[in-house]
C-alpha cells in the first residue's frame, strides 16, 4: 500500500442543500437529509481537510453544494471566513472556486452584497455550470420558464476583479460529441469571452454511467478533437488534461474518481455535509475523517 505524498485539492459542500434548479439529472439530491446550516462536526473537519490538504501540497479549494450554493450565501461566507483564517496561518490555495448554476448571479443587487466580501476572503473564481449555450436550452436543462443572460451573469462576477470559468457539462441530447463541444466551446469563446472551460460527463453519483451520459463513442470523439486542435498543456494522473485551445484554457476530466488505495495521491478530499471527509466522492472504502 502507498503513503500518500500529494493531496491535490479539497471539494466542500456548503449550505442548506436548497436550490432554485430543477434538474432532472441531479446528482447531488441523494445527499439533501445530510445538510446541516450549522453542523458542528462539519466546520470542524472542513477547516481539517484545508489544512490537510494544504500541507501535502494541495492548490485548489472547490466550494459546491448539494443544492446551489448561493440560495445559502450565509453559508458560504462563513466556509471562506474559515479559509481566510487557514490561509492566514500558511494553508493557502492559489485557486479558491465556486461551483454554482449562475441564476441568482444575473441580480446585480444580490452581487452588491455578497461578491465585494467573497473576494475579500478569497474567493478567486466563479464556474458558472452550462448545459447548453443558449438561454433556452439552459432553461430547460435546469426545469425553469427562463434562464438569464451569460452576458448579464459574466458581467456582475467580472464586475468584482473575480475570474470566470465555465463547467462545460457533457450530457447526451446536449453537448455530447466532436461537433456539439466544438460549437458550444466557440461559442463561449466568441460571444462570451470565456477563456477557461472545464468539462466532465454526467453521470451517477458512484461514477457509472446513466441514462444522461454521453454515449463512449461521442466522448471518444471529443478527446479526439482535443487532440486534433489543441496543444496539451499537461496531463492529470488521474486522467484527462488542460489544453490550450487558441490561447483559451480547455481542461477535460472526470468528475467522480474512485480512490486508489495503491496510488501515492489523492485527487480530492471531499467535505459531505454531514461531516464525513473522504477520498473521493464515493465513499466507501475512501473515508479519511468522521
């Protein structure tokens, strides 16, 4: 068995579990009962999984939720609160991420209030989750009458001097394949400035396929693209990799990595809700605190 020598990254789930999307394919639902506002245990081992991470040379920490986690914005700001303190006392990560669906980030009022002080306690970028290109399509994959504007959205977090990234989610009847990536990257690109776009399959929470995973043959032909019309920046070990696409950053990956109790890292420690931290998002086997 190997001794770890690199924890890369840590991944928290933050707030009340609430959200205001409706999606269909939610991965994140099963863990609702779990969410606590203010859960003892879970502030506990969060700031420990910081620390951890950090002295075994870790450089991101990714803020998520199993709902959306600006409807918990109180939340957040104490999860970066708790950061701030960490990087103060040498656990500092040069990325500092929020995942989130971009709704409430159209209201600029909402981004007054809480955007001066996210970055204030560290907050670097935002990664806005885009199931299609379009509004219509956007509306749709998240169950609403109306999803708003990326310009509006790109603007109030460009607003603040906090960076924008795109979680470009691999869905079949989406973007599924060579042809879909490629217009929905341009896009993006084009019409939106986005310079940094990460992408993964959907898929169930203990890293199988569903029935809104892309079929392996359109996923192929999206790496062969990659691999047509990029530069590989670098490789991740644990599969997939960043490319520079015409000067923007493109990074394929797998969201869920099963930990491998063989290797001498770990992708990610993962902060559940309910105080659990592990290895991975699948937690068996992989549990490093309770």
């Amino acid at each position: 068995m190997a001794c770890i020598e690199k924890i890369y990254s840590v991944s928290a789930l933050v707030g009340s579990g609430a959200c205001n999307g409706r999606c269909e394919f939610c991965a994140g639902k099963y863990l609702r009962p779990q969410a606590e506002q203010d859960n003892p245990l879970y502030w506990k081992n969060y700031e420990a999984a910081i620390r951890l991470s950090a002295r075994y040379g870790g450089w991101s920490l990714s803020l998520t939720s199993s709902g959306e986690p600006t409807c918990s914005p109180e939340a957040l700001t104490k999860a970066l609160r708790i950061y701030k303190k960490c990087a103060s006392e040498g656990a500092y990560f040069p990325n500092v991420n929020l995942f989130t669906n971009g709704i409430l980030f159209a209201d600029e009022k909402f981004c007054d209030k809480w955007l001066p002080t996210w970055k204030e306690l560290g907050l670097c970028n935002v990664a806005v989750s885009t199931h299609s290109v379009d509004q219509a399509g956007q509306a749709a994959a998240y169950g609403l009458e109306k999803y708003p504007d990326f310009r509006e959205i790109f603007g109030n977090i460009r607003k603040y001097g906090l960076g924008v990234r795109v979680t470009l989610l691999l869905r079949r009847g989406g973007v599924d394949g060579a042809e879909s990536y490629e217009s929905a990257v341009n896009t993006l690109i084009k019409n939106y400035g986005a310079d940094n776009i990460t992408s993964w399959p959907i898929g169930n929470p203990d890293g199988t396929r569903s029935e809104f995973t892309p079929s392996r043959l359109g996923l192929l032909s999206i790496r062969f693209w990659l691999k047509r019309n990029t530069k590989l920046c670098h490789g991740h070990v644990w599969g997939g990799g960043v490319y520079d696409y015409r000067g923007a950053i493109l990074r394929l990956t797998d969201y869920v990595t099963r930990h491998d109790q063989h290797k001498d890292f770990v992708r990610q420690l993962v902060v559940f809700q309910d105080g659990t931290v592990a290895y991975s998002w699948i937690r068996e086997g992989a549990l490093c605190m309770k």
